[in-house]
C-alpha cells in the first residue's frame, strides 16, 4: 500500500514541477477551493429522540420545529424519519438532530 502512494506521489510531483503552465490551473484551483470558508461549525450537537406511541403526532411536532410545516392529513411513518436543525442560543451554535 505505501509503495503505490509514493508511486502516486512521484506521478504528481513530476506533473506538477514538469511545466507551469500545466502546472497553475491546478494549482489554481486547489486554492480557490481552500479560500472558500466553509459554514461555521456548531459548538454543541445534541441528538434528540422523540419515541411515543403510534399516531401522537411525533413526525408533525418535528416537521413543525424543523420545518415550520403542518399537514392534517399526514401518512404513517414507517421505519426513522431523520432532520436536521441549527438554532443559535445566547451566540452559539448548536446543531440538533432529531
């Protein structure tokens, strides 16, 4: 396994350091890519699970807090239903899955 990596870091190295100008596009993009700030992390996740008896209404509370939706006449859910909320308390983020 380490022999194929350094065979493939060989290929790449000589790629790279054979010509610029086949060379900077790629470079290029590599670091317009890293210039992208991704979203900030959360500084807590917390996983919530709701369980209840069927028909009580588990899905609809969690697509209203989720989603803000309501429907009245919503299928049963069979098997996990699975969101994803951030919400920011007193300036920090906390990732909630439920």
């Amino acid at each position: 396994m380490d022999s194929r990596y350094e065979i493939q870091r060989r290929r790449g190295g000589g790629g790279i350091s054979g010509g610029s100008a086949g060379g900077s596009p790629a470079l290029t993009g590599a670091q317009s890519r890293r210039r992208k700030m991704p979203p900030r992390p959360a500084d807590f996740k917390l996983q919530i699970i709701i369980i209840g008896s069927r028909g009580v209404g588990k899905t609809s509370l969690m697509e209203r807090f989720t989603d803000d939706t309501f429907c009245e006449a919503c299928k049963s859910t069979v098997g996990v239903d699975f969101k994803i909320k951030t919400v920011e308390l007193r300036g920090k983020k906390i990732r909630l899955q439920i």
